[in-house]
C-alpha cells in the first residue's frame, strides 16, 4: 500500500495572516495541471538532528546516521572550520555527503552547480555576543537618559573587549559561504529565511535555474538551529500555541533536470487550488511532530525516502493566491 | 529573461529624500545625505557618521525598517496603480530583501523583546501597507535586495506571477548594528574625517563604509500587462545573473572573478554584450578591498571592449543599506535612464591606482539605454542586474 505523506506549513509560517485568507477569494486561475516536467533527485543527506526525539512515531539519536561526513582538516580549511557556527556546520556536512552520494566532481561543481539555501534565525552572533550584552541590562524607558551618559561608549567598550571579530560572520547567511567555500561553488545562489514557507520559494528558485539552463545540479539546502536560546524565545513569542520538539539538523539534495526516472526520486512542482491541500492530515505524520523549521518540508521528503514506506511525498504550501504543491515519487 | 518586466512604480524612503522625487533633486544637486549620527549619543563610541532619515514619524512599528518600507511601497504603489492599490485579482508578492534580524541584546535581556525576524517583518509591512502578497524573504546580505528585485522579475518574465512589490528595508544605523560592522574592520572610524566626504568609492584616500538607513521598493509587472492599463513604463528589467566567490567570508576574490561571473550571466540574461551598456552603478561601498575587486572586475568585463564606459556609485548620497543597498540604487539607475543622464561619484577626488576606470566626477548628461546594477556581499555573494530605459517624458 502506497503511504502518502500531506505537510502543510501554517499559514503563520507562510507569512500570512490568517485573516487574511478567504478560501472564497482564491483566484480561479491556477488550474490543477498534469506534470511534465520534473526534477530528479541524484543524492540527498540530513545531518545528525541533536534531539534525542523527533515526535512520537519516530526516534532519531545524534550519530544515528550513519553516512555523516564529518567536518574535519581534510574536507574543510581549519581557518573555515573555526568560524563555523552550528547551522553552518550542519549543512557543511549534509552538502559534502549528499555531493558525494550524487558522484558530482570538481568540474560539475564550479560554476555548473547553484546553491540554494533555507535557513532558520539567525543565532550565530548572538549566541557570541549574548554573554556580553547581559552586563547592560536596562529597562525600556531609559532612552532619554542614555543620551547624557556613556553608555553606548561602554557597551562597544564591553563588547569589544569580549567578542571576537572572526565570529561576527557567523550570521543567518553564512551557511551559504561556508558550503560553496568547502566545495568550490561558483554558479548561482539563492538563501531565504527564515521558516518552511521559504523553503517552497527557494525550490522554486532552484527549479527555474535548471529549467532555464543556468546551471546542471542545484544543491537545494536547509539548516536550522531550533533549539538555541534565540530560536526558542523567538518562537514562543510567535507561536506560543505550536511548541513542538525542536530539532537541530540541516538536509542538502542534489537536483538535476530529468529525462528520465530518476536515480533516487523525482520532484514534481505545481500551482494547485486549495482544495489540494489538508490540514487535517498533519496530525497523522508522527515524523514531523518536531519542530525543524525551514527544514521542516526537505526533512519530511527525506526522512519518507529514508524510510521506505512512501512511494509519493506530497507537500503543499498554502498561500492566500493559491497552493503551492510539491510531489516527490521514489523511483 | 522571456518576456519584457516593465518597472510601473517606485517608492523610496532614504537620506536624502523620503519620496522619489527629493530622491532624485538629491542626486542631481548633488546633496549627500550622510551627516554625524543623532539617534544616539556617540560620545566614546566608535563610529560617528551615518546616513540617517530625517523628517519621518512617528513610528507605530517598534522596528523602523517596517516604517520606511510601508512608506516607500505606498508610493510606489500609488504611482502604478493609483490609490486604489493593487487589484485583488493580481497574484502579487512582496520580494523582499532583509538583513537577518538582529537581537536588541539590552531590550531583549530586560524586557524580553526582540527585535523583530524577517518573516514577522514580512508580516507587519504587510499590514502597515496594506497590501495581500506573498512574502518571498531574501536574506542574501549586501545583494538580498538586487536578489529579491531579479528573482521576482524573473517570476514576473515567466508567468508565474502577475505583480512584484520588489525592494528592500533596512534599519541598521543603531549602536549593535555600527559597532558589528565597525569590529568588522569594513567601517570608516576615522573621527577626524567630515562626514559629508567620509564615503569616497574608489578614492586613494577611502576608509570604508558608512551605514544608512531607509527603503526602496519597485513594482513590477510584464510590460504587456502594463501597456494594456496604460501604466507608466519607466524602465525594464532586462537581465538578472548571481555567483558565488567561494573565496572569503569577508573579502572579495582580489580579481573580482566572481563579480566578473555576475555582471556577465546577466548580460547573457538580458542578451546583450558589454558594448551595449551605456553606464555602470557600482557596488562601490568605499571599502579597500571592494572597490579595488570590483574595479578589477569592471575593467575584466570592458577588456578589448570599451574602458570609456562610465561607472558611477551611488553610496556617497544615501550611505550603504546593506541589504536594502540594491533596490535603493536600483532606483538611482531609474532616475538616471528617465532623466537621461548620470548623478556623480561624490568625493571622488583622488582616484585609486587600483580603481582605474570612466568615473563619474559630474552630472552627465548622454544617451542612456541599458545600465548595469552590481550588488556584491558578504560571503562572496554577487549579484548583477541589467535595465534599460522605459519610455521618456515626452512620449
């Protein structure tokens, strides 16, 4: 029996109000069109998610996946490897194994292959520079007053004497240096943030290169950091009804524009009405009870792929002019 | 790119003007727009100019990006579509160029407040505006706007939306924000140089970069769509190509090779060879290594070609908005192909050994068609984008 997989990111996550959706409303335009054109799917790799449990159907434990690369001397420069910070490390890792697993050389990497990033909130340089700021704790009605103090001039004096430089590039983009860094990536790129909604648009970006021919391979990468001490407080304030587990973990694929059943999977894209989507189905995927942020739709395909069950993945994006839907079939 | 993208409005909130048409006074008069700071006392504190916006509020939204980018979208809106906005009929998107949020460490440590993520962002000049769109949010540094503008062109050439709202917002003249870039090494801390003249792109005597702060936003559409409503073309996208250095997290590849790879992948887009630009804008941030790198790169491009195209910069006026930086000059180019000629490279003076090329010391007035826009960030990020001149005045 086939297993069908339906993700819906929140309308939260897609950025739009939900007031302002009417179902009512929704162009008629986009006709549910048959599929011609498809992507296929030559390597993929998720690096070790640093939760102990993802949801309730499903338990994945750091280092259970098996083919990590990891980041060392050897695969990536020591002067890179110290200013990487974690969502940076984690989609290094993921972008070498799924290369690898894809057979790309070093010709098809250089300016043939584009990059194409999702990534969660920036965490980097405040986890370096969160220690500094603590000192200078002051409450919101003090503006007036600072104007006749020294107290910018301290606070850059604090700052200054605790923050090293070479950690202020670890922000919401460097994951993007750090992969085309360690693999010599010159073609495009795209990097969006900072929730699953993006991830559908960063697809999309990669999707129209290899349609157009501007590049052969796209490496369509998400990494998050959901369980920093930014990521949490940002979230609860956003979404203090949808806590779930977060996880730490980052996916890279390598596409490519098919002609033919692809080695591993083929991805299908398509502009669907809403009727195409369900919420109600979200919460009979137990895989994805954990909160993995814009990796949240590549972990689903993955982890569906990984698991052998699914023949047919289908994520949809709900978004007030329509659905966005993406079908991946196993080969 | 398939189809022709016709520009249809543009909106803009920056230092030297809170509407298009200050915008572009400034840039012909020409009046820069960086001044030393007063959102803070800077005393003891490192850095002492920027490029603020004056004469703007109050604000509602805590996050004044929020505020300048509902500002500049409304007028751009307004110039394209009236001031009944938008049809609700478009499949619209708001393209939207973001530097990464950014913790208020103090607030945020007392108050429990941060500052605002991009989505929520997104979300509040939504709101502030008025406008139903799609968030497309870029967060590509120094290039997410020129990223967001080309991107949505493209989605634009292709069908698969009617209407972008395209640009960048940013709010970066705070303390973090200056102290950040200053430790970087990428500011001008000089405290004894004016701050009129402390940007100087390509100059032997340049220091770095001054921060700004503001919005720019461009409504795109096919220009057939716009034709058919008698919509004003005021130019077209034309050609939209990035590339990545793999080089340095800060510095450019020193023979501008990645840069070089940008500007030509939208040549190719826009089908037309170097000899056919009538001017360059460049990234031009006044930093060392960047004006040296791209300077490099624009030499590369116009080799055997023609060394008399000019190159003008634009950050000397409005400071740099890092992510906002491309669509804001952006709107530079515009004014400069509807007006027909080029705003100077202000406090140019001395030019560099290393930054040899046709600049623009003056206002010049010539034949304009298509401009290239560069946008280079951290990161080795390049991004590159063609326009042409839409349809003149007296038409």
């Amino acid at each position: 029996m086939r297993k069908r997989v339906v993700v819906s990111t929140s309308l939260r996550n897609a950025g739009v109000e939900p007031h302002l959706l009417d179902v009512d409303e929704l162009p008629r335009k986009y006709p549910i069109m048959e599929t011609s054109e498809y992507l296929q799917l030559d390597g993929y790799h998720f690096a070790a998610p640093t939760s102990l449990s993802v949801g309730s159907g499903l338990v994945l434990s750091e280092g259970t996946e098996a083919e990590t690369t990891e980041l060392t001397q050897e695969t990536v420069e020591p002067k890179q490897l110290k200013i990487m910070a974690k969502p940076d490390r984690l989609l290094t890792q993921a972008a070498l194994a799924a290369v690898k697993q894809a057979g790309l050389t070093d010709s098809d990497l250089k300016t043939d292959t584009g990059i194409y990033v999702t990534t969660g909130y920036q965490t980097g340089f405040g986890e370096f520079a969160l220690p500094a700021a603590r000192s200078f704790t002051r409450g919101s009605d003090t503006q007036d007053s600072e104007l006749e103090t020294n107290y910018w001039a301290d606070f850059a004096k604090a700052v200054t004497e605790s923050v090293n430089p070479r950690f202020l590039f670890a922000s919401i983009d460097s994951p993007l240096f750090h992969v085309s860094k360690a693999l010599g990536i010159q073609g495009p790129s795209v990097i969006m943030s900072p929730s699953a909604a993006q991830w559908f648009q960063v697809l999309r970006a990669a999707w129209r290169d290899l349609k157009d021919g501007k590049v052969r391979f796209a490496l369509l990468c998400a990494t998050a950091e959901m369980r920093s001490t930014l990521s949490r407080l940002q979230n609860a304030r956003m979404n203090p009804s949808e806590l779930r587990t977060p996880v730490d973990t980052a996916t890279c694929m390598v596409l490519r524009k098919g002609t033919a059943p692809g080695r591993i999977a083929r991805i299908s894209l398509r502009r669907t009405r809403h009727p195409h989507s369900n919420f109600g189905e979200l919460g009979s995927v137990p895989e994805l009870n954990a909160d993995a942020g814009p990796v949240t739709p590549s972990l689903a395909i993955l982890l569906s792929l990984k698991n052998s069950g699914a023949k047919e993945i289908h994520l949809t994006r709900i978004d007030h002019d329509g659905a966005l839907a993406v079908q991946v079939s196993r080969r | 790119m398939r189809q022709r993208v016709a520009i249809t409005g543009l909106g803009i909130v920056s230092a030297i003007g809170n509407c298009v048409n200050e915008f572009a006074d400034s840039l012909f008069a020409p009046k820069a727009g960086i001044h030393p700071i007063t959102l803070f006392n800077t005393k003891g504190f490192p850095v002492k100019s920027a490029a603020e916006i004056r004469n703007f509020g109050p604000f509602t939204y805590p996050d004044r990006k929020v505020a300048y980018a509902a500002r500049a979208i409304t007028e751009a809106i307004a110039q394209s579509f009236g001031e009944n906005g938008v049809p609700r009929e478009k499949v619209t998107v708001l393209s939207l160029g973001l530097k990464h949020n950014f913790v208020s460490f103090p607030e945020m440590v007392s108050a429990n407040f941060i500052t605002i993520g991009p989505d929520e962002c997104a979300q509040q000049i939504s709101k502030a505006a008025g406008i139903q769109a799609s968030p497309w949010i870029y967060t590509a540094a120094c290039t997410a706007s020129t990223v967001a503008i080309g991107t949505a062109a493209r989605a634009v050439a292709d069908g698969e939306i009617d209407v972008a709202i395209a640009g960048g917002t940013s709010s970066c003249v705070s303390p973090e924000w200056l102290l950040t870039y200053a430790l970087m090494g990428a500011l001008n801390t000089d405290a004894n140089c004016a701050a009129e003249t402390a940007c100087r792109p390509f100059d032997r005597n340049r220091t770095g970069m001054i921060l700004g702060e503001g919005a720019g936003f461009l409504i795109l559409e096919r220009e057939s769509s716009a034709r058919a409503r008698n919509a004003p073309v005021l130019a077209r996208i034309c050609g939209f190509g990035s590339s990545l250095d793999a080089y340095h997290v800060s510095d450019p590849c020193p023979d501008g090779a990645g840069a070089l790879s940008a500007m030509n992948a939208a040549l190719k887009d826009a089908r037309i060879n170097p000899e056919d630009l009538s001017a360059i804008n460049a990234h031009a941030t006044g930093t060392l290594k960047n004006d040296s790198a791209e300077a490099a790169a624009i030499r590369r491009l116009l080799d055997g070609v023609s060394h008399e195209t000019p190159v003008f910069a634009t950050k000397p006026f409005t400071g740099h908005l890092l992510a906002a930086s491309g669509a804001v000059e952006t709107i530079a180019v515009v004014s400069c192909l509807t007006q027909q000629k080029l705003h100077p490279t202000l406090n140019l003076v001395d030019v560099a050994s290393d930054c040899k090329l046709n600049h623009v010391l003056k206002n010049r007035h010539l034949p304009l068609r298509y401009i290239l826009k560069n946008s280079f960030g951290f990161g080795g990020q390049n991004a590159c984008m063609v326009l042409e001149k839409g349809d003149s005045l007296d038409e």
